[in-house]
C-alpha cells in the first residue's frame, strides 16, 4: 500500500479516489483509475481523449493525452501513441525521452555499480542511455541488446562493455 486513497467503482459514473473513511478526496471522476504507485502518481483516464498521469490532489502532471501509460519503475513510465511508438516520461509528467521508439525490453531499466541505465530501440537499433548524466547516450547498435547483471551487453555474437566498447 502507497497511499491511504483509492480508486473505487461507482456505477454508472466511474471511478472516484476515496479515503480508508469512503470520503471522497478528488472531485473529478474518471472512466479509469489505477491506484497510487510509490511516487505519489497515478494513471487515469478522463475521457476518450486518452491516460494521463495525476498527483494525489487530482493535478494533472502530463501535457498530453496518451494512448497508454504504464509504470515500468524508478519512478519512469512509458508513454505510448495510437501508432504504437512510445516514449518515456518521468513522475513529473516531464518527457525524458521522445515518443518515437518501437522496441522495449522486458527490464528496460538496468543498474551497473551504482550507475542506471535505459534501454531501448527503434527501426531494428538499440540505444543505451545514462539515466543519471541526463539521458545522455551512451552508444547504439543494430540489433537488440541483451543486458547482462555482469556488466555487459550482447547482441547476437558481440558483446559490450556498459560503455559501448566492443570486447574481444
């Protein structure tokens, strides 16, 4: 449990966020609501427009309506268009990285000593970013990337180094 509010049902009008006493504690209503993750945020839907990212007060956090929204950790979600690309936003509602990508893995957030990095691809290649030197990339190869807990990538029969180098 993150949060003492809730989403709760009410027929024929939606979903409410309500306290542990039933009070309601955000005016608006929503088509869809999830519960409050360990960020303080959560994913509703409004209305047909699309998902959004709101704080506990009900402020809306994203600029945009989103095909889909799904948390994926470290307080990072991915943020999906109706063509299927994606991009990632953080708690904030503040876009890291541009809706533009096509490939994400299953743990697309990886951790290296105490360095944290984003894996992701687009059109068949796999770009790796350093979360914590402002989304810088740090390389990109065609192919899908394989993180490894050792330390390094694979994709097909090369491997990296955590900072792009080819190993022999």
């Amino acid at each position: 449990i993150h949060t003492s509010i809730f989403p709760v049902y009410i027929m024929d009008q939606g979903y409410e966020y309500r306290d542990f006493d039933g009070k309601k504690v955000i005016e608006e209503t929503y088509l869809l609501a999830e519960p409050f993750d360990d960020c303080g945020t959560a994913i509703v839907q409004k209305d047909e427009k699309g998902y959004s990212l709101i704080d506990e007060t009900g402020k809306i956090l994203t600029n945009s309506y989103y095909y889909q929204i799904k948390y994926i950790g470290s307080s990072y979600y991915v943020v999906y268009n109706n063509d299927g690309f994606f991009g990632i936003i953080d708690n904030d509602g503040k876009e890291i990285l541009p809706v533009e990508y096509t490939y994400l893995p299953d743990a697309p957030i990886v951790q290296y000593l105490k360095y944290n990095y984003f894996i992701v691809g687009k059109h068949g290649r796999s770009y790796v970013y350093d979360i914590d030197h402002k989304m810088e990339e740090v390389f990109s190869v065609e192919g899908e990337l394989v993180y490894h807990e050792e330390g390094y990538f694979s994709c097909g029969y090369n491997y990296y180094t955590i900072d792009g180098e080819l190993m022999k």
